[in-house]
C-alpha cells in the first residue's frame, strides 16, 4: 500500500512540474524569441556593387566611417546630383561594415528610397529585415510599436535611407532615433531634406578627377581604349562626362570592346548631336545616358529599355514576367518555347545590364536606375510614335492621350476606374497595385486590342461582360486577386498567358481547355482551388508550363469528385515545366518515361500531410519533395535519377542503390530522418557519388 501511494507522489509531482513548465512556456514572448533561434539575423547584409574607383571616393568611405565611430554625430547625409555615386558610396560603406567592421553596429539596417517613398513602404522593409511579423490589418502606429520594441533589443543600430527626396518622420516609422544607440546615414539630392531631417553633418560628394575619370572609362571599355587613333577619342568623350560616375561608366561601357576606329568616329557624332535633345538642368548627364539608348541595335531592343519605365521607381521587375509582356507585345519573336523565349529575353536584360542601363537586383528580378527611369520617360514622350506613357510620379497620375499604345497606372491608389478615351492603338494595360473593386461593365469595349493586361492585385472580385472583346489578348495576370470565379472567356483564343497565382479560384471551369494557344498556367497558391473540371486541362494542347505549387488541389490517380485526374497531365505532350503535389507515388511508377521530357519540375509528395509554405524551385531546376515516403516499398530509382535538387522530410529505408542514383544531386534537404547517420562510408562509398553537391543541409535538431 505504502509502494502504491509513493508510486502516485511521484507521478503527482511529475505532472506538477510538467504543468510548472507549460506555465513557463505560455509566459514566454515567443514572437521575439523564434524569429532570433530559427532564423538568426545578419548584423550586415552584403550587397551586389561594384567596388568604388579613385582617390576621391576612397577618401569619401574613410571619412564616412570616421563619422559613424564618432558619438557625438547621430545623423549623417550624403548629398550629391544623380548619378554622382552616392548609391554606390552607401552600398560599399555597408559591405566593409561586414568585411571589416563586424562588431561595430549590431545591425544595419537598409531601406531603397525613392520619389513616392511612404511611410508604409519604409516599415515594411524594416519589418522584413528585422523578422518582425506584419498582418494585413496592422496599422502603421502598431507596426512602429513592434519596430521599436525589436529594435530597443540592439545595443547598436545603424539605419542607411538611400535616395531620400522628401523629410521622413523616423519617430512615426518607429526608429529610436534620439536614442544613443541609433544612427542615421541618409542619400539626398536635397539640401532641404537634410535640413528638415535635422542633419548634425553632411558632405556633398565631389565630381570625379581628371585621372580617376579616365581610369573608369578605361576600365569600362577595356583595353581597347589604348589602341591607335581611339584613345584621343576616348580622353574626348571621358573628359566630356564632367566626372560624373554614372555618365562615365554608361559612355564606357556603350563602347566595350569596339575596336573599329568608324565606330568610334560614329559614336563621338551621335554624342555631339545628342546635347540638343534635352533642354534640362541635367542635359550633359543625359546626354552621354541617351548614347547607350541609340546604340541599341534594334528597334525592339530599344523598346525593351522603354519598357520598364512602366514600371515605378525603384520596383524589383520580375525577369519571366517582363518577358512573357515583351513576347505578348510583339517586341520579341513570338514563335519560340517558352524556354527558348526565357534564354532569349534573358539575353536580351544581360545585354542591357552590361550597358549598364539595368542595375543587378535580387535573384530573378531587375530594377531600372532612376537616372535611367529618367531618361526612358524623357526618350519615350520624345519618340511618340512608340507610344509608352508612364506615372513619372506615382500615386498621381493624368490620362494619357489617345495615340498611347502602352499606359501604366501601377501603384496610383485608383479606386475607382474612370472611363478613359478610346484607345485605337492600346496594347499593353498596367493597372496592379491598385485598390480597384470594380471594372466598369462597358470598359474593355473602347479597348478591344489589348495584348497584356495587369490586374494583380486589385481588389476586383469579377470580370466585367466586356472582357469577352480582348479577342487579341495574350497575357491575362490576376495575380493576388480576391476573385473567385472565372466567366466563360471562350473568346480570347490567343491567350498565351494565364496567371491565376494567389487568387480565391475554387474550380476551373471546362471551357479553360478551349484556350489552344495557352502556354503557361500559374495556379500556385491557390489556397481555395478544390476542383479542376474534366476536360479543362487535356485541353491545353500547347500547355508548356503549369505551376501549382503550394495549391490546395491534390492530383489523384483515379476519378474522384474533384474531376480532372492525372491521366489529362499525361496528355499534355508539349508541357515541359511541372509543379504539382501528390498524396501517392504510384502516379511516378508508370510516368517514369513522360518525366524525362521535363526540363523542370518541383514534385512534392506528402502522405497524409501537407505544407505549403516550401520554397519553389530555382528555374531549369528538378526538385524532389518527399514526405514520409518510405524507400523500401517505393521504385524511384529512375526519378532520383533525374532529380537535382532532393528535400527529404521523416523519410526512411534509404539504401545505398539510393544515394547511388543521386549523381546529378546539387541540393539535399534533411529533416528528421533519423534513421540517416551517414551520407559516406568505406564500405557504402563510390566514385561517383555527390560529385556535384553543392549544399547540404540537415534539420533533425531544429
């Protein structure tokens, strides 16, 4: 009786600790905690940019650093005309923070400015650095609570605003900015935003010397340059640039590598004839811009740099999305893959990224420097005949005239969509990110040749009647639209591009297979999509791309009440792009074959569960999910094979034949398969194994 009642003390006093540590746990802020143990943040984030050149600048970083390590200075600015450096300055002072000076600040912080920054966009970006979890409904007081409070945790905070036009409340954003802690480095054209931004020190960079100018333009061109008869022409148009970096660098590189003494001939005329085009303050910094442009070779290249001052500035442009609106336009050859299209456009980027017209952004996106927004907008209301009309400075905006072909009101704050003229010639429309909720029923009637339309997110829950007369249409993007229903659109037989990404779509309807033309179908992150009719996808006959990665929809092998079964995807003979999630691996037995075709697929098989949160495979990429899978009951030798990128989660009877089949393995995901202890070994180890792996990454212990 004695050992029973012992027996239940024990067991009383363990469950009360237990119920002590549940106490605990429920007490701990874990909204501060888990961001910090999961996913440690940088003290610096390293940026692309090229080094600084020259005495003068180098000079600029030493001073810069000397200031920031004084205590008596908390706000800095570096103030200079576009195109003088300043960008670049800032960006190379934040990587020797983190090369050399990894303890003096406990983060830095960067924050993209441009002509229309608000206050929204600065905390947003500060949020994201700082891991602060922002939800739809936050208001910008809530969200500068939660900036402060994270940021109070610092000892020592450094706040970089580049490219600032106007005065910023840091206090409305939530930066301790009278804290000691906190300094403040800002880049402005604007001696007045310094003033209002109460500024304890400020430094107007100063114009390029005479030889580190020609030593830019030397290393822009190339040695070429030193060849007869070219560098006297050279040292001319080096010297014309006034020392202007960005001038300097465009000039240089516009000529890299020509070593015809004609073409050099050719461009100091166009140089010289180009000054009269702009009758601005800044006419001898575009001048020397506007030779990259007339040296394009084509036409449509050209148009392509124009293009992408419809976007606003300072926006990461999407590279597939910028070419899929190219190849709908016309300014690109239509009658490719779209692999081929994507090689091609991608040319296309890199060879005005090497001009230096494009600036490098994250990964799969480019942006446009301002400078060169700039000058896009000035070139373009000059050629009229091209027709773009781009918000110079978004969110105001005016109505284009009628002889416009391509109009963007992106980001405007437009409400509600007004009946503009009738565009005869209209061909591109650009109205996302706007609070738009209705489309006037009669709208698309007096614009019936458009080829793209951008209406992602709007918060249009229809389509009105008139969209059945975009016969001409060919790239439809919906992106993050909170509609839920598609009306028969039978009509646009020439669509080629369909993105349905992030809208509330619960089924697709069976007329969908009477789009012949249709190449890519993006339905990722449809979290509502619960039924695909029969027939709507067997036939896409020309389907190359479809992407449902992270939907709600499961493909099964035999018919259920969803419709559509996997046997339609096996029909689809042109489809070379695969993102899709199963509950089953017997579909990958008998596909064996048909996968091989594939150039890229993102695969994800869970049994019984589901995450949707996973990241979404690199272009040209293979990638394998496995959740739960277990080897020795599964063939897929053959998939393994093929897969170059392999994410593993509770997986188990992994055997040697196994890894052996991985040779083309470049990425492989580890997460509590614990039955994994080693990936080599004497006795398992071969020649050929992992030849070209390049991260591995095991999350057991997470």
């Amino acid at each position: 009786m004695a050992d029973k009642m012992t027996h239940q003390y024990r067991q009383s006093w363990t469950v009360a600790k237990k119920l002590d540590l549940v106490k605990e746990l429920n007490s701990t802020d874990f909204e501060i905690v888990a961001p910090e143990r999961s996913s440690p943040i940088n003290s610096v984030v390293e940026m692309v940019v090229p080094p600084l050149v020259g005495q003068v600048a180098a000079s600029d970083m030493m001073r810069l650093l000397e200031i920031l390590n004084r205590d008596d200075i908390r706000r800095v600015a570096v103030c200079g005309e576009g195109g003088i450096g300043k960008t670049t300055l800032a960006m190379n002072l934040n990587n020797t923070l983190r090369i050399n000076s990894p303890n003096s600040f406990d983060i830095v912080i960067w924050v993209q400015g441009s002509r229309s920054l608000d206050l929204s966009t600065i905390q947003s970006q500060i949020a994201k650095r700082i891991h602060l979890k922002v939800e739809a409904g936050d208001t910008t007081h809530s969200i500068a609570s939660g900036i402060l409070e994270r940021l109070k945790l610092r000892t020592k905070i450094l706040l970089i605003l580049d490219d600032v036009w106007e005065n910023i409340d840091l206090d409305a954003v939530g930066i301790p900015s009278r804290d000691p802690c906190c300094t403040v480095l800002i880049t402005t054209r604007s001696l007045d935003v310094c003033k209002h931004m109460a500024v304890n020190l400020s430094f107007r960079l100063d114009l390029m010397n005479e030889e580190d100018a020609w030593k830019l333009f030397v290393e822009s061109v190339g040695p070429v340059v030193h060849s007869d008869g070219i560098e006297s022409l050279a040292r001319k148009m080096a010297a014309s640039c006034h020392g202007l970096p960005l001038a300097i660098k465009t000039l240089g590189n516009s000529m890299r590598g020509v070593s015809l003494i004609e073409l050099w001939q050719n461009a100091h005329r166009t140089w010289r004839c180009s000054s009269r085009l702009f009758s601005y303050i800044e006419q001898e910094v575009f001048q020397h811009l506007a030779l990259s442009y007339y040296s394009l070779p084509s036409k449509d290249l050209k148009q392509c740099f124009l293009y992408c001052s419809l976007y606003p500035e300072s926006f990461s442009i999407n590279v597939g999305e910028l070419i899929q609106c190219w190849v709908s336009d016309g300014l690109i050859i239509e009658n490719l893959t779209v692999e081929e299209t994507f090689k091609y456009g991608l040319a296309l980027i890199k060879s005005l990224e090497y001009l230096g017209l494009y600036l490098d952004a994250a990964e799969g996106t480019v942006k446009m420097h301002v400078i060169f927004r700039e000058l896009a907008i000035r070139l373009s209301q000059r050629e009229k005949l091209l027709g773009f009309h781009s918000q110079s400075n978004p969110p105001s905006y005016k109505i284009p005239n009628k002889s416009s072909k391509r109009v963007s009101f992106m980001c405007c704050k437009i409400k509600n969509l007004q009946t503009f003229p009738e565009f005869s010639q209209l061909t591109v429309l650009f109205l996302q990110d706007n609070p738009i909720k209705k489309i006037p029923d009669e709208f698309f009637h007096k614009h019936k040749y458009i080829r793209v339309l951008n209406l992602s997110k709007t918060q249009i829950t229809f389509l009105p009647p008139s969209f059945r007369c975009l016969s001409e249409l060919r790239s439809l993007f919906l992106r993050d639209c909170p509609i839920e229903e598609l009306p028969p659109l039978v009509s646009l037989g020439k669509l080629v591009v369909l993105d349905l990404s992030g809208t509330r779509i619960k089924a697709l309807p069976e007329w969908l297979g009477s789009l012949k033309s249709l190449k890519e179908l993006d339905l990722s992150c449809t979290h509502f999509l619960a039924r695909i009719r029969t027939g709507s996808i067997s036939g896409l006959l020309s389907l190359e791309t479809l992407n449902m990665s992270c939907s709600a929809f499961n493909w099964n092998l035999r018919a259920a009440d969803q419709g559509t079964t996997l046997d339609e995807l096996l029909r689809l003979d042109q489809l070379s792009s695969l993102h899709i999630r199963l509950d089953s691996v017997e579909f990958l037995k008998f596909a064996s074959s048909w996968l091989k075709k594939l150039t890229r697929f993102d695969i994800q098989i869970s049994l019984g569960s589901h995450d949707s949160h996973h990241h979404v495979a690199k272009h040209n990429e293979k990638r394998l999910v496995l959740r739960g899978v277990n080897f020795l009951q599964e063939d897929l030798n053959d998939l393994l094979h093929k897969t170059g990128s392999l994410d593993m989660l509770a997986c188990v009877g992994m055997s040697q034949r196994h890894w052996l089949s991985l040779s083309s393995l470049t990425s492989l995901n580890l997460s509590h398969c614990d039955v994994v202890t080693h990936l080599i070994s004497n006795k398992r180890s071969s020649p050929g194994m992992f030849l070209n792996l390049q991260h591995l990454e095991n999350a057991s212990e997470i």
